[in-house]
C-alpha cells in the first residue's frame, strides 16, 4: 500500500467505489476506474479530472500498480484476468476498507440489512457538528460532506458496513452498530440463520475495550448482544433498552420528537426533520454512539434535528403536475413497506408506487415478501427486474410478479420500461397524489425524466 502510486478501480461509477477513488487519491495515488455505463459518478469524476474508460477491457489496468474490484466484480472479468497475467496486485474493496481503517484510533462500523446508509450519515453529520474531524466513508451521497467520502485530520473513521459476500467481515472495527437483522442477499447466504451468523462473526471482530451497538427491538440483535465479551449498548422503543426513546409524538410530516433516556434518566431531546419510526431508531443510534464518545449532548441533539437525509432515500425529486415525487433506494420487502408507510402519513391524495425489482435472485427468493409489502399504496407499478450483476435465468420476470400480485387484490400493473411508467402515471395520477420510486437500480432515471418533462400542461 506504501508503494502504490497508480491505482484502477473496476467499477469505479458505484457509491462506495467512486469515494475509495477519491480517498485514494488524495492519500496522493493516481487514480483512474471503468464502469460499464457512464453515469452521474463517472461523469463527476472526470470532471475532477480522473480517467475513466467506459466498459472493461483488460488494456485499460496497462501500467496500474494495484487493481480495486468489488464483490460484485466476477474473476473472469477481463480487467481482473489482465492484472492476474501480467503481476498486478488485486484487492477487494472491502479488504481496502479494512487496511484503511487500521490507520485510525476509532474505527466506528455501522451496520444492518436495513438503515446503515442513513445512520452512518447522521452519525457523521453529528461528529463534525461537535467540532470533530472524522474521516468518513458511505454507500450513498451526502450533501452535507459532498459525496459518500470525506478526508479528515481526526482519529476517528466512520464507515458503512455492508453485510453482501460477507465483505464486513474484512473490516477492523474498534466500535461496531447493528440496526437490524433481516432477510436478504439469498443468493449467497443460505438462510436468516446463516444472516445471523455473519453479523455474530462481524460484532466478535470488535477488541474487548471497543463497543457494540445494537437495536434492541430487533430479537435476533437483541440475543446476539447477550452472547457478546464486549460492552453493549442497546437503543430502541422498547423498555428493555439502555438508550429509549420515551414520550414519542409525530407531527404532521411523520417527524418525531421525542425524550431520549439513558438507562431510564433524560439524555437529550430530540425534534428530527426525517419521517418515521425507522428513522427515529436511526437517531437513537448515533445519541447512543455519541454518548459513549462522550460528544455533548445538546449539539449531538441539534444536529439530529438539522439533518435532512440522503440522496435516493425517500428524497423528493420533483413536483409534477400537483404531485410530488420521490425516489428511495428500497430493494427488498421490508424496505418497501418501512418507505410506504411514510409515503402514506404524508400524502394528501393517492400513493403510487413505482418497483424495480433489483436481481433475479432476489426477486425470486423474497417474491412472498414482496406480495405482502404494499399495503400502504393504492397502485403498484412494477418495471423490468434490473439484472445488474446477474444473466436471466429465464425462470422469473416482472410480469409473474404481477399477476401474482393482482391474485392478492394489489392493484398492480405491469409498466416494461419508464416510458411505460411515465405514460401510465400521466394518464392516472391527480394533484396532491404521492409517487414513489423504489430501487437500487437506475430507477431515479425515471424521476429525472419526469422531472426533465415537466408539467403534462408544458409538454
């Protein structure tokens, strides 16, 4: 790593990629990356003045002196079977993350099927508006750091911590948070079980001085901080808690407010500007992190309540036609409902849903739960499954989910492509209506093309 002056990245257009990139190139590495599409991180990075190639060709790595590649990177790809050849070192995203980590005093790693993303932002936000200067790595964008990385001179590095192939298990946390424990990424772990061993292997990577952090409304974290050789800290709703949220209200844009008690004596109060319950435990979760940081309180309070979440997470994109609309990374049943239920709270009028199913796999091992996930939407709109890293098996297609949602009673339809989904809103929705896109495919393309064509009246 000390010798390293030119590094590839594959695949550099992803959240977590395109921030290792620039991370790596302000450790003063000279940085280039493909991708196999431009998309909005390609097109910044270039702009930053990064080479980027579009599409893989085992040329592009010629002259690199160490290769970059995630889990979602196959060994035949042609750039990693160009570096194997000719010497070029390789390493997997999530080991990079963990070297890097080793370079700091306090490596805080947040975890959880559902929710890291947000938490691992309001965690930051919350260090830096305490007068700290973390380091910061994250699977999506902030606009408060400027991207999903931030180089700081503080001892303290704070990072999403993502269980798919098992990659946090790469990671050296001293400090570690488990939001939740569900079901997903069935095509590689065998059951929830199997979940729940992986995230067990993750917290026993913490030192005996570190922490773990738990939701303890979750029974599958809950039991797993009970077994643990480690200090525990639980935050949640529920009475059994350390760290509760107490006397909750939520105003009309499903925000809330509430006391926040530190083993039954107040903490701090808290007035978020994010909707929902799931949201509220984000918070708890970063005042329990923080108290343990020992991070005054009332600014720790101050910042929750300015933070304003982050991109592609139940984000407003625009306003058409007297309706707004939002786009949030939701892939999985659970994420679905949690985003629908505010969708709902808020929501004047109709809520349209609009799915892209992300991977075949997972829509065919979570394809109960996805029938069982749209209670809070008046109308389901379902695209082409977004195949990403995977070829089509052949054996599922969006259609099937469909007409197994119409046997259910959902009211759904099956819309192939945005123009498709874009037609079909038009023709439907009314002022005051509610659309949300759900995805961690290119679905926010369809919100920037409806945003782009404006108003049906301007068209």
């Amino acid at each position: 790593m000390q010798e390293t002056k030119k590094v590839f990245f594959i695949g550099i257009g992803g959240s977590s990629m395109s921030g290792l990139a620039r991370y790596m190139k302000w450790k003063g590495c000279d940085v280039c990356g493909s991708d196999r599409f431009a998309n909005h991180k390609t097109d910044a990075l270039s702009n930053e003045g990064f080479t980027i190639f579009i599409g893989h060709k085992g040329e592009n790595v010629k002259g690199c002196d160490l290769v970059v590649y995630s889990a979602a990177i196959p060994e035949d790809n042609p750039e990693r079977q160009y570096a194997l050849e000719h010497n070029i070192p390789q390493i997997e995203r999530c080991v990079l993350l963990g070297e890097i980590m080793q370079r700091y005093a306090a490596s805080i790693c947040v975890s959880g099927t559902h929710g890291k993303t947000t938490t691992t932002a309001m965690l930051s936000w919350v260090f830096l508006k305490c007068g700290e200067d973390p380091s910061v790595h994250i699977g999506g964008e902030l606009e408060m750091i400027g991207g999903s990385t931030r180089m700081g001179s503080g001892s303290a590095f704070i990072c999403e911590a993502c269980e798919y192939h098992s990659s946090f298990l790469s990671f050296k946390p001293t400090q570690a948070v488990i939001m939740n424990i569900d079901e997903d990424h069935l095509d590689y772990y065998k059951d929830i079980n199997d979940i729940e061993n992986a995230f067990e292997k993750f917290a026993r990577l913490v030192p005996k001085d570190g922490r773990v952090f738990g939701n303890g409304d979750d029974k599958r974290v809950y039991a797993l901080l009970e077994r643990l050789g480690v200090k525990t800290v639980s935050f949640g709703l529920e009475p059994q808690n350390v760290i509760r949220a107490e006397n909750i209200y939520y105003d009309e844009n499903d925000c809330a407010s509430c006391t926040v008690t530190y083993f039954g004596h107040p903490l701090c109060e808290l007035n978020l500007s994010v909707p929902g319950e799931h949201n509220l435990r984000d918070a708890l979760a970063c005042v329990a992190v923080a108290n343990e940081n020992q991070l005054p309180m009332a600014m720790v309070s101050q910042a929750l309540g300015e933070f304003t979440g982050v991109h592609r997470r139940y984000e407003l994109t625009s306003v058409t036609d007297g309706v707004k609309v939002y786009t949030d990374y939701g892939h999985n049943p659970t994420e679905t409902a949690t985003v629908l239920k505010v969708a709902r709270a808020q929501a004047a009028g109709c809520v349209f849903a609009v799915l892209q199913p992300h991977t075949y796999s997972r829509t065919k091992t979570l394809f109960e739960g996805f029938l069982n996930c749209f209670d809070d939407a008046d109308q389901v709109l379902v695209l082409d499954i977004d195949g990403a890293r995977e070829k089509d098996p052949g054996d599922i297609n969006s259609d099937m989910l469909v007409q197994a949602m119409l046997k259910k009673g959902i009211n759904a339809h099956y819309t192939p492509s945005f123009d498709d989904a874009e037609a079909y809103l038009r023709s439907s929705w009314q002022p005051e209506d509610t659309v949300v896109t759900l995805g961690c495919g290119n679905v926010y393309l369809l919100n920037e093309q409806i945003a782009e064509h404006g108003d049906t009246t301007k068209r």
